[in-house]
C-alpha cells in the first residue's frame, strides 16, 4: 500500500492536487484529521478484497488545532506496518495568496470576525510548520497555472513506470525570488542578457529572434556544455540513490530570455537520455 499526504497553505493547490491524483487512480481523501489515519490503514490492509491500493489523504489547518504536532510520529507508525508514505506540501508566496482570495472571494478557513486575511495565512503557516518540516517533496505554486501544477504533481507522484527519476528543468527570473524547490540551481545573468537589443526586447527564449542572439554567443555555448557536463556527471548519482524526481531551476534577471533558451535546450538534451523530462516557465504566461 502506498499513502501520500497532501498538505500545505490554503489557495496553494491543494484540492487540485488531490483531484489529479484521483484522476490517475488514487483514492483521495480531503481533510482528514491525521489522528484517524492509523485506523483507517489497518481497515484498509485487511480487507480481503482489497488489491493494491494508492491512498491520498488532504491533511491541513482545518485539522484540530495541535492535532498536526503529532503527525511525524502517525506517519512512522505508518510506514513500520509496511506502507509506503511520501508527504507533498504545497505552498506559495504570500501576496499570491493574498490575491487569490481576493480574486475568488472565499473565505479562508482560519479568518473570522477577529482575524484578518493576511493574519490568517500567516498563523496558518505556523501550524503546518509540523507538515513542512517531514514533508518529501516542497512544491511552491507561485505563479503556475492549472495544467503547469497538474503536470507537475503528476510526474512528482506517478513518473513513468520506466523511469527511475523525474527531472524538471525550469526557467525562472531573480527579480521575483528564487524557487523554493530547486535541488540545483544555476544563474545565467552573466550571459549577453537580449533585452538590452530594442527588436528582442518584447520576444522571449522561445522565439527565433533571441534563439539566434544566442546561439551566436560563444559564452552562451560555453555555459550549456558546462551544465550539461555537470548534470551528465551527477545525475546518475541521484538516480543511483533511489531519488524519484530532481528538479534543475535556471535564472536569469527576468526569467524571459536567457533562462527560456538554457532551459530549452537542456530540456532538449536530456529528453533523448531519460523518459520523464519536464520543461516549465515559471515568468512566462500559460
């Protein structure tokens, strides 16, 4: 049996991830209170009639309050009858949360008369800190849409079944932080940067325009087989440690040019040597 764990910030992603795991099989179970978990496995293991089975369960601040503090050790009783558990935490910055709100109008599940929006997202993510800190996988959604998230919990969760490891390359721009969930990152500010050319300055790394500046840089090329000689060498290693995904992030100042190619052609790259190789642009429109 295998049992993943969807927790984090409120508005972060977490009903959509559990709505992707139950399209791609899982039984998924939302809000539920982490103290219940035990029984329901030990149900679970001995029906008789019941064949392998992928369990997904939405835990988060709608719990009771001081429930959470106690979830490490729900889960390594968990894991000691023989279930596989993978704890993935959703999260976003701060003022994407603020906006979402704002934009749907709901209510967030720790405000009332007495406390705020804001007040509410930041004692909310004091009480998950217990879910945080254990957690396997950290996926900030800041900035991603539907289909970006959707792809990206599919491959963390269920990567092709030929495929040790999932590898994610993303794009992304200084100018707006760096990600959160990057097991490398490599900063290419130092290339020649295209928006300083006025007919480039509205394209990005996807169109011809810059693909050619760049393609034309002898530093640009030195950089790419630099990352690629690096990557060759160490990702085997992850693999070879039983890693299911590595996620490579590329920066530029503002993630529409420089970022875009290097990503691009390290997506290129590694696709012919590795089944499970996603691309995202995290400053670019869906």
């Amino acid at each position: 049996m295998r049992l993943v764990v969807i927790s984090g910030r409120s508005g972060s992603g977490k009903t959509s991830a559990l709505n992707i795991l139950e399209d791609v099989g899982f039984t998924c179970i939302d809000n539920m209170p982490s103290s219940l978990l035990p029984e329901l496995i030990h149900q679970l293991k001995i029906d008789s009639s019941n064949r392998e089975r992928q369990l997904a369960v939405g835990i988060d601040a709608r719990n009771l309050v001081g429930d959470l503090s106690g979830i490490p050790k729900t889960l390594e009783q968990i894991e000691r009858v023989g279930v596989a558990v993978d704890v993935l935490f959703l999260k976003a910055r701060s003022s994407d949360l603020l906006r979402r709100y704002s934009e749907t109008r709901r209510k967030h599940p720790l405000s009332n008369d007495n406390v705020g929006l804001k007040e509410a997202i930041d004692l909310e993510k004091k009480l998950l800190a217990p879910i945080a800190d254990i957690a396997d996988r950290v996926i900030d959604s800041s900035g991603l849409s539907l289909h970006q998230l959707r792809d990206l919990i599919r491959n963390t969760v269920v990567p092709n079944a030929h495929e040790t490891m999932s590898i994610l390359f993303q794009s992304f721009g200084f100018k707006r932080g760096m990600p959160n969930d990057a097991d490398f990152v490599f900063d290419v500010r130092c290339l020649p940067n295209p928006y300083w050319k006025a007919e480039l300055r509205t394209q990005t790394g996807n169109d011809a325009g810059v693909i050619q500046f760049l393609e034309g840089q002898v530093d640009v090329a030195s950089m790419l087989a630099d990352i690629i000689g690096y990557l060759t060498r160490w990702i085997p290693k992850f693999q070879s440690n039983n890693r299911s995904y590595l996620t490579v992030a590329i920066g530029c100042t503002g993630g529409q040019h420089r970022s875009v190619y290097i990503a691009n052609r390290l997506h290129e790259h590694f696709s012919k040597q590795h089944q499970a190789v996603q691309i995202m642009h995290k400053e670019l429109s869906s």
